[in-house]
C-alpha cells in the first residue's frame, strides 16, 4: 500500500505541469484530457476502499453542542466531529476555516473563496454557526458574513450537526457548524506555540500571502490560561488561466485583505466538580481596497478578473467580538449544571458603488450617489442546562434548560447616514425538555423532547429610502409561539452496526431586514406583514453506522419540508423574500478505512435535491436555484506515512453536473474536479514542516455559485483559484 500512494504521488509529479490556457476547442480539449485524467486518479483511489479488513480501534468521540456532552453513537442524526489534527490537515491548503471544511462536509456548499457566506448552505437551508455554543449568525438581517469571525488557530474542533434542531434556539433549519476554542493543556504543561505559512498563488509577485501564529498557555494549580495572536496577509489570487481571481468589492473579498485576531481563555477550578471559565475573541478581517474588478462576459464563458485599483470610499470588513462567562457544577443533585451568559458584537462593512435601489434624487442626481451599506448586530443571551442520568428510574437520562436572547440588528447607508433597515431587537426567551430512555441492556435509546419558544420583534415607525418610495410604515410588535418537537430512536443492532432515525424541528426568521427596506405600499404596519412569521423547518432522517476492525461506513437519508419557506429573490439588485413551501431531500454515505499499516483510505457522497413552490397552489413545482441547495459531490482521499516521520495525503473532489427544473439553461452547472496533495515532515525537534498543493492541475473553473445562480453578472462571474502552494512551519516550544 505504501507503494501505492508513492505511485500517486509520482503520478502528480509527472502530471503536475498540465496547464491549458487557450480559448476556443483547444481550451475544451485541454479540459477533458485532464479531467480524464483525474478520473483515472479517482478510480485509483477508491479502488483501494475494498481491500481486506485489518483489525484498528475506534475511538468514541464526544459532542458538545447538544446541550450536553454526548457520544456521536448515542444521537440519532448525522454527526461530523473533525478534530484539530484534520483541520491543520485542510488548512494546509487553505487557510480559510470555511474553506477547509468543505472537503470534510460534502453537503456544505463548497465556499466561494469570497468574504460572503452567500449561498453557502448545509443540506440546502442555513447552518446556525456558533463558537463555544455562542450563536454568530444574524437572522434577522442575514448579512451572510457568520462564516468570518474567529481564526482556525484557535479552533480545537468542528462539531457539526446536521438536519434541521432547535437545541440551540434560532438559525438552525440547516443544522449546527459549532467551533470550539483551545483550551489550556490540562496537565499542567506549559503551551507554547508558533507559526508561519508563506502561500503563493502562481508564483507571481502580487500572489504572495503569508500568516504567523502564536499561542501560549498554562494551568496552574486551580487556574488555567491561554492566550493567542494571528496575523493574515493575503495578496491578489490567480485562476487557472493564471488570470487574476475577479475581486468582489461589493460583498467582501479574502483576497486583498489583512485579518487579526486576538484570542484568550481564563478558567479556575472551585474543586474538580465545580469550573468558571471566561472566553474572549476579537476578530477583524479588513480589504485592502488595492484591487477593482473587472467585468467578464457569460455568454462567451469568460470570468470577470482584477486589475490594481481603489473602490469607492471605505473598502470592506467584518469585526466581531464575543465575550462569554461559563459555570459548570457536576453533581448538583445528583446532575451536571451548565450555565454561560455571553455578548456578541458584530459590524460588517459593505462594498461601495453606484446601486440603483439606493440613488436618492434629494441627495444627489440620479445614477450619481456613491452608497455602501453596514449592518450593525449586537446581542447577549444566556443558557442554562441541567441534565441528570437515571433521574427517575435506572436508563432515564433528564435534561432541562432554559434560554434567552436578545438580538438588536440594524441596516444602514454608510455614506449618507440614512437608515435602510430600522433598528429591530429581538426578544426570545425558551424552555426545553428532553428524555432519553436505554432499554434493551442499553442497545435501545429512545429520546424525545420539545422546545417552548416565545418570541417578540420589536421594530419602531419608520419610513423606507427613496427606491421603496419613501414610504412610512408603523411599527410594531409581533410575536409568535412555536413549540419544537423532536423524536429520535438509536439502536444497537451488534457491536458493529448501530440504526438510527429521527424527527427534528428547527426554525428562523425569514431575514426580516430585507422584508422591511422593501415596502413600498402605504398603510402597511409591521404587525400586518405575514412575512415575518417563522421560517419552521420539519427534518425527517434515518440511517446506519457500521464499524468493523478498521472500516467505518455511515449512510443517511433525509427529507426537510418547510410550509413557509424563505427564498432570496434579486430584484433589481436588490434582495426580496418569497415566502414560498419547499421540499429538500438527500442522502450521504461516508466510508473509510485504516489499515494496519496507519494507510487510511475514505470516500463520501452527497446527493441532495430541492424544490420550491412558485405558483402558491400547495404543490412545489420548481428546482431550488444554486444559491439554495448544494451541487452533488464526491469526495475521496488516502493518506498514509512513507517514513516515520513524513505523512502525506492526496484528496480529490468532484463537483457533478446539475441542470435545474424550471431554471433558465444557462444557469445549469458543468461540475469541475479538484486534487489536493498535502504533505507533512515532523523534524521531532524543530517543529513541523507542511507543505500543501491546492488544485494540483491548476483546474480551470468557474464557481459553483457564479454558474448556477441566476442573479450573478458579468462583475460576479469569476473562476476559483488555481494551482496554490502552502508551506507552513509550526512548532511546539
């Protein structure tokens, strides 16, 4: 087997300086010899997914973002933990966290190398992103920056849950992406550590980036510490025609831009069953504002590129701050207490241009008026869960929690000082209950529950900007109660296989801010608009988990219906809401395998449809577009060590063809493959070395979301990045 991954790697090598640059046939040839080729490369690594079995332990491992900690093996839905080592495994080709998760989730949209979130969905609906359980997102007006907003270098792991939940309240009708910070080595060794990456994008001299990395910490009797720095530089980005990436000057680009981030954790341990623990983060990703796009033509399949330039006014960015305080008591009663009360800020700067829905004619002539828009989040909340196992009677497992929350959101014209979406504060308070039950000498667990909501959304009078025709609106205060239910049932059929299937409810606003800027019909009061009720998502999943020495497969099938979704509409540049019913199902299925050698294999698939009712008559009739549900996706990799202390892994990635039902056909995607190579040399004294090769045949495409979504212009169409090379040095002290 080692001499199998040597082959690939060799095969790389001698393949590695295939690179197509011509127009017209030529181009198309180029394209289909190497995707052939890649094909071939696949075939030879999912051809090593059926050798025989060796004998490998598995790990049990532990999630933190059901309220409770719990065994992925104990909860029935589908559940990716990726630890520390797989993130520093993905980020040694991309330094962006969203990024790198989304070889590892295939039904995560795949990123759009952008600074926006925009259209970037788990299973077809939005994921609630949270750091340490806090909630990120901002539902009310979804700015679609919740992706940006703490550094992978203190990101210990990804819990994410998927399907829709309310576990967590508000946002989650696509599942949970959870990140938990780093906390200090509980054996009282001392952290030191240090890091830099140099990252070139088609070794031209603009194409250069570089990060650096440091984190020290320390427990000390009953205190504990960590604190930590990063600094990210990244430069202009090169596509595969070695034409410089279109910058997005409007929604936010991670190219031309600068990041900080300043990170620390305090904890003190009262006794070993009682803890508090204080986490803060400040983040800022900033533009450069050294770069304009250039527009490119979709007709002719020609992407937008970039060109040395300064945007109108400020260049965009995202600054976020959380602060949260943690108390857990473990034998209160007999049960664990878990409490945390937390702040989060959060400003993030749009791009600045001449937009038509916001030219005012009393400010300025028509066509005229530079505008750029900000959205200004801040919310606190607190939780408490209480959970006791045999709490009734022996297998009972109790779980109790009460929550509030207040988010206050606002949208507004940064150049003029106008006020697009008023000032909305949203006041939500919950009680949730949940049971589980083992019988079966603990092979059957049967869990349910329910989550109690009661919201109120306060929005005061206001008067729309001028392209809504000023219109005045009265405010008001409406409210909704929704009780969530859920209803799960895990079964240990042997050692090896464990089923499972469950019914989840979870829920969102339908983007408020963006149904409020556009009225533009008088007599309207906020309590009168049906849009605002809640976006319920129902998620119904069943599936299997089977481990045996060092194979594993998981495989799921799930159905989510909403009768009131929310879908975003561009209108006239502008985003508009249809409270339309949807329908999104799918399946997955996941396999790996280890060898006794430590040689890992694996493969996943992601199949996911969804549809849309547009003409009101209860029926859906037409295919979600691409900014709403995921492209197929099939992914595999192997990884293995050639020496002991030199690992490497090859993955690859392709992207199938979608055509959408009741879609225009030049919106249908032509899929795109992608091979990664990643290569790690630990020197045992002087750190380790990375080396990370992203699109290793300089693939040649155009993103997913500038083919498929059919507001995207010739300013947003734009390829992803070619061929980049990462290395990176990081080290213990």
């Amino acid at each position: 087997m080692i001499n199998n991954i040597k082959c690939i790697l060799m095969l790389h090598v001698n393949l590695s300086h295939l690179k197509f640059v011509d127009w017209g046939v030529s181009q198309q040839m180029a394209l289909t010899n190497n995707r052939l080729l890649q094909t071939k490369l696949a075939l030879i690594i999912t051809s090593l997914s059926i050798s025989s079995l060796a004998q490998t332990d598995v790990e049990e491992l532990v999630v933190t973002a059901t309220r409770t900690n719990r065994t992925i093996s104990s909860i029935p839905n589908t559940v990716k933990l990726i630890d520390r080592d797989a993130i520093e495994q993905q980020l040694a080709v991309s330094s962006s966290l969203l990024d790198s998760l989304s070889f590892s989730v295939p039904s995560l949209t795949p990123s759009r190398q952008k600074m926006t979130t925009t259209g970037v969905t788990l299973r077809g609906r939005t994921p609630l992103y949270m750091v340490d359980s806090i909630p990120q997102s901002t539902p009310l007006r979804n700015g679609e920056r919740s992706g940006f907003t703490i550094d992978s270098e203190f990101v210990e792991r990804v819990e994410v849950l998927y399907g829709a939940n309310a576990i967590q309240g508000v946002g989650a009708t696509g599942g949970v992406i959870n990140y938990v910070t780093i906390s200090a080595p509980r054996n009282g060794n001392l952290l030191q550590r240090v890091g830099v990456e140099l990252e070139s994008d088609n070794f031209e001299s603009d194409g250069l980036h570089y990060r650096t990395t440091g984190l020290l910490g320390k427990k000390s009797g009953a205190a504990d510490v960590v604190i930590g720095a990063t600094f990210d530089a990244q430069d202009l980005y090169y596509d595969g025609y070695g034409n410089p990436v279109g910058a997005d000057t409007t929604q936010g680009d991670t190219m031309d831009s600068k990041t900080k981030n300043v990170f620390g954790k305090f904890g003190y341990d009262f006794s070993d069953e009682r803890r508090l623990e204080v986490t803060g983060n400040y983040f800022k990703l900033a533009g450069d504002g050294d770069y304009v796009g250039i527009a490119g033509d979709i007709e002719n399949g020609i992407p937008a590129t970039s060109t040395e330039g300064t945007p109108p006014a400020e260049p965009t960015y995202n600054e976020a701050s959380n602060i949260a305080v943690t108390f857990t008591e473990k034998n209160l009663y007999g049960g664990n207490l878990n409490t945390q009360a937390f702040y989060y800020d959060f400003y993030a700067l749009y791009g600045a241009g001449i937009f038509a829905a916001l030219q005012d004619a009393a400010i300025a002539p028509i066509g005229t008026l530079v505008e750029q828009s900000a959205l200004d989040s801040e919310k606190f909340g607190a939780k408490l869960t209480y959970s006791k196992e045999d709490s009734l009677w022996s297998g009972l497992q109790l779980v109790a929690g009460l929550d509030y929350l207040q988010d206050k959101t606002l949208q507004e014209l940064a150049q003029t000082g106008r006020v697009w979406v008023p000032e909305m504060i949203y006041r939500g308070w919950a009680g949730l209950l949940q049971l589980e039950q083992s019988l079966v000498n603990d092979k059957l667990r049967i869990s349910a529950g329910a989550r109690s909501e009661h919201v109120e959304l306060d929005v005061p009078d206001f008067t729309t900007i001028a392209s809504a025709k000023s219109t005045f609106v009265s405010g008001g205060t409406p409210s909704f109660e929704k009780t969530l239910g859920n209803f799960g049932l895990v079964y240990d059929l042997s050692e090896q296989v464990t089923l499972f299937s469950s019914y989840t409810q979870g829920f969102t606003m339908p983007d408020a801010g963006l149904i409020l800027r556009a009225v533009n019909t008088p007599n309207q009061t906020v309590d009168s608009l049906v849009d605002l009720q809640p976006v319920v998502a129902d998620n119904i999943e069943t599936g299997v988990n089977y481990k045996i020495a060092g194979f594993a497969l998981d495989a799921s099938y799930f159905w989510s219906d909403s009768d009131l979704g929310s879908r975003i509409q561009v209108v006239n540049g502008a985003g508009q809401i249809r409270r339309e019913k949807t329908e999104i199902e799918g399946w997955e299925i996941t396999t790996s395998y280890q060898f006794s050698s430590g040689l890992k294999i694996g493969t996943a698939y992601s199949n996911l449809d969804g549809r849309y009712d547009s003409d009101a008559d209860g029926r859906v009739d037409k295919d979600l577009d691409g900014r709403n549900i995921a492209a197929n996706r099939w992914n595999s990799f192997v990884e293995g060590s050639l020496t002991q202390q030199f690992n490497a892994r090859l993955q690859y990635s392709k992207l199938l063809d979608r055509d959408f039902d009741g879609g225009l056909p030049q919106h249908n995607f032509e899929g795109y493959d992608l091979v990664d190579l990643i290569m790690i040399y630990d020197t045992l004294s002087a750190g380790k070395l990375t080396l990370g090769i992203q699109n290793v045949f300089a693939e040649e495409y155009i993103t997913y979301f500038s083919q498929s979504y059919p507001a995207t212009t010739d300013d947003n169409y734009v390829s992803g990045r070619g061929r980049v090379i990462t290395l990176g040095w990081k080290m213990d002290l």
